[in-house]
C-alpha cells in the first residue's frame, strides 16, 4: 500500500560496527524472536538438538506462507554441553569415553522437523504436532542405491549434517559434511591398500558403523521423516547441495567439499527428478570443464577402482586422478535468480595463505546448467577492504539481494589470530542488488561470543529471515563460568538456537527490485 510504502522509504539500511558483544545485535529495522533452542520438547519424547545449522522452511500451502515445516541441521554436539565430558580437561580423553556420553552426543545431532507458526509476528513451534520427529545419529536410512556399500543397503544414522538444500518436490536435502570426526575414516597407501584413520570423537569405539555409511546427501520428506543418502551425489564433506530443474525436468545438484584443496562437484540426471540416474561431474575451475567421473569410460578410474560405486564412495580421489582444481574450502552454493550465476564460498586456506576467503561466481556456457564448460571468477574477496572474512552461507532474497554469513572458526578468535582480529564476532551481511550501494558488504546482524550465524533462509513470501545462531559459547571450559550466556536463559547455560527475523529492512530489500524506495 501507498502507507506501507511511504513508511518503508524512510527506512535506512545502515550497517553495524564490528562487535565482541555477548548477544545477537541486528540493524536498524530488525527484530528476532527464538523459535527453537537446544532442548525443547518437539514433543513429549523429542527434543530438539545441538549446533543447528542449516534451515529449511516448507509451508504447507503456499497460499499461507506463516504455517508449515521447519527443518534443522544439527551439525554436532559439543560433549561438554550435551554430556558432561570435558575433552580439555582429561588426559587421553578417548579412553575415557563412555557409551552413556556418546549415546547422548548421537541422540543431539541429526536433524529436526517441526511445525512452525506464525501468529502476531512471532513464531512459535507447535509443540506436538505428529509431524514434529527427530532423525539422529540412531537412525535407520536406506541408501539410493543397487550396489551395498560395506555389506549395507541400509545404514544407521546421519551426522555432521552441515548446510543442504531443498528439492523441487519439496523435500529437504540434508549435507554430511565433517563425517570423518565421528567414526574416522578410510584412507588408501600409495599402493591402494586401506588404512583406518580414527575419529575425533571416539564414537566407534562403541558402534562399529563403517565410514564409507558417511559423508552423502541425504533426503528428508517432511511429511513422514523418511530419508535416504544419494550415492550417486559422491562421499565427501557435503556443504551443500543446490539444485537446478531442467525444462525437461532433468536435475542438475551442485556440491561443494569443505576440505583445504579439495573441489566444487555438479551432479546432472539422465532422467527426470532422479537423484541416482546420472553423471557426477568435479569442476576443473583453471579450464573452465565439469569432468566426469564415470568409471565405465575413464581409464585412469578403471584402473584404480574397481567399480563405479567405488569411484563415487572415493570421489576425492576420483576427483584428483580426473585433475580437478583444488579450491580453498567450497562451502554454501546459490544460484543467482536473476542472471542465473552461481555463487559458490572458498571460506579460506590457510596452506595457500587465504585467510579471508572469496565468493567465487561461476557461469556456465551460454547459461545452461547442464554444459559441461563454464567460466570461474571472483566476485568479492574477502578481507578488511570488504569488511568480511570467511563466507560461508549465502542467501538471495526475493529481490536477488545476496545475504551471507562468516565463519571465522573458534580456534582463530580464540588464539587471537591477528588476520582476524578487526572483524570480532561472525556477523550476518547483505550485499544490496540496487540503490546507492548497490554490491557493498553490509554486516546486519553480529554474533554472540563465540557463536557462528548459520542456515540462512527466507520464508516464501521473504518476509522472514530464518538464522541459526550455532555454538554460542564453544570455547567453554567450565559450564558455570561459560563463555556467552545467550540466549540468556535462567539457567544461565548458552543454548544453539533458530531465530526468526523480521521487520521493516528485510521488507524493503525485497521491494528494492520492484519499486525505488
Ligand atoms: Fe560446517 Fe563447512 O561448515
Ligand atoms: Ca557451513
Ligand atoms: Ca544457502
Ligand atoms: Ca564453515
């Protein structure tokens, strides 16, 4: 309306000052309320779990944009806060694991779904709702696939579950990312014989699941919480995974490995909707070409694996013999709704002296999706100049304004990393598609200590902004002397949460493309 907009036009998008402060701060013309945090009851069995991250709203009608699924990531669990267990504080902390912690750390992690509503412009989880469930580091999922992976059809359990995506099917993708903290690894000698590389966590010194079960997307329909792990989308440390449907329905799913060196991977189906008919293709970013790993017509790959499915369980190594660019850490991915440029975050490299990162912009041959060449360049580089360092999620919003969030680790803050140190807390920041600062870096919401903003995502009708806000107080080493308190529960305990964010800014920035406010 005339009145809506004559109110929005005084609204100034003015960004904040770097922060150390212990809270969520948001600019001018936002407003937050939480809408789940660690331990509340989903419903009378369930609750909601550690470190979320990715977000995922589905409505159920799109005619009302305010009632419908939530999805979130739980990455992991931090022991001290979920188990009691103080990693820094034990000498050979993995022998004195015990089977009670680890089962508290694997109920934690996973993912949730809940309905969500909103009434008077605040969101609220309706609790006990059937919809409402957990999937856990416990639970049963089917592999996508005909050939068993170790013996297995089906697998116990998701975890490390980053960032994801949604399908046009509307289900949720869900990443695993970090698999290899959890139940180690496989790695393979010069001469192609395996080697176990144990996990951070311990967990498989009480549950002998086989790591080659890890590192997949993973697929939720929200309706019954059924899930399974997309082979054919390759084992490694999934950020995410974003996709794109071809006229003829055909999908194309990009992916990122979130390793030092490691590369950026787009899946294309050979049939419509299908998530396991098709070619896996590892970006060669220096010549522009999507390689194929496809065992039945690479030699180099016949001669080491011994079939495609192992080809697709070892795609890091598949991805090198196919000489794929190393990259510094490809993180979240967008595609870009106006020009159809994808977005990808390198968050940095600290072996290649990348501190600050950069979002890569990658366009494909004559915009197709499914060309098999493309052109790689860097669209903003992170840095003091451009006010950020280490990007990690991105977002567009329905004006193709790009909103992106920082992780600078906690290790780096912690040891008082100088690269790091004018950028305080991780922060939240739009880059405005129009108007006078139009591709400036803008920080609009910071941090509480320690934390890292994640999973940012727009309700369908973009006037809400769902945010993670993960690990707040990681560095904790005492729980009665923790690092934040937020979100400043009684207890006194910092608590990973989901917020929903509103207000007169986010409406004007979706408006920026239709109307000059
Ligand atoms: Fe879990 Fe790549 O961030
Ligand atoms: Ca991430
Ligand atoms: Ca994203
Ligand atoms: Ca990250």
């Amino acid at each position: 309306s005339e009145e809506q907009l004559k109110k929005l036009k005084g609204v100034v998008l003015e960004g904040l000052v770097p922060s150390s402060e212990d809270d969520l701060l948001l600019a001018n013309g936002l407003n937050y309320n939480v809408v789940l945090k660690w331990g509340d009851q989903l419903t009378n069995k369930d609750t909601f779990g550690f470190n979320n991250d990715f977000t995922c709203f589905i409505p159920f009608d799109e005619k009302k944009p305010n009632d419908g699924l939530l999805w979130v990531n739980h990455e992991y669990a931090n022991p001290l806060f979920v188990a009691g267990f103080n990693f820094n504080a034990i000498e050979n902390p993995l022998e004195q694991r015990t089977k009670e912690q680890v089962d508290k750390e694997m109920y934690n992690v996973g993912g949730s779904i809940a309905r969500v509503k909103e009434e008077n412009g605040v969101w609220k989880l309706v609790q006990n709702d059937p919809h409402n469930r957990r999937i856990t580091a416990q639970t049963p999922i089917k592999l996508n696939w005909d050939t068993p992976i170790k013996g297995k059809t089906e697998v116990i359990g998701t975890h490390s579950n980053c960032s994801g995506g949604i399908t046009p099917w509307n289900t949720f993708l869900t990443c695993e990312e970090n698999y290899q903290d959890v139940f180690g690894d496989t790695l393979y000698d010069d001469d192609n014989n395996p080697i176990n590389a144990p996990s951070i966590l311990g967990w498989e010194k009480f549950y002998d699941y086989p790591p080659e079960h890890y590192g997949w997307v993973v697929e939720v329909n929200p309706k019954d919480g059924s899930a399974q792990k997309h082979v054919a989308l390759g084992r490694f440390a999934h950020e995410c995974c974003t996709l794109y449907e071809l006229e003829d329905k055909r999908i194309v799913a990009y992916s990122g490995d979130d390793k030092k060196d490691e590369h950026l991977y787009k899946f294309i189906s050979s049939k419509p909707r299908s998530l396991k008919e098709g070619t896996l293709y590892v970006a060669d970013t220096v010549n522009g070409k999507w390689l194929a790993l496809d065992w039945e017509n690479e030699p180099i790959l016949k001669n080491k694996f011994k079939d495609q499915t192992e080809v697709l369980v070892r795609a890091r190594e598949a991805a090198k013999l196919m000489g794929a660019t190393p990259l510094n850490r490809p993180e979240d991915i967008e595609i870009d709704p106006i020009t159809g440029n994808i977005f990808v975050s390198l968050t940095n490299n600290k072996n290649r002296n990348d501190y600050h990162g950069s979002i890569m912009k990658v366009e494909e041959t004559n915009g197709k999706f499914d060309a098999l060449t493309f052109k790689a360049s860097t669209y903003k580089a992170g840095g003091e100049e451009n006010g950020f360092s280490c990007p990690d999620n991105l977002a567009f919003d329905l004006s193709g304004n790009l909103w992106m969030t920082s992780d600078m680790s906690g290790d780096a803050m912690n040891k008082k990393d100088k690269p790091y140190m004018p950028f305080k807390n991780n922060s939240l920041f739009v880059i405005p598609r129009y108007g006078k600062d139009a591709g400036k870096v803008i920080r609009v919401a910071s941090a509480p200590r320690d934390a890292e903003l994640t999973g940012p995502w727009f309700s369908p009708d973009g006037k809400t902004l769902f945010l993670s806000v993960q690990h707040p107080g990681e560095q904790t080493k005492d729980l009665n002397n923790p690092t934040s308190k937020w979100p400043f529960d009684q207890d006194g305990i910092p608590k990973p949460a989901v917020v929903a964010i509103k207000g007169d800014l986010i409406e004007k920035m979706n408006l920026l493309n239709k109307i000059e406010l």
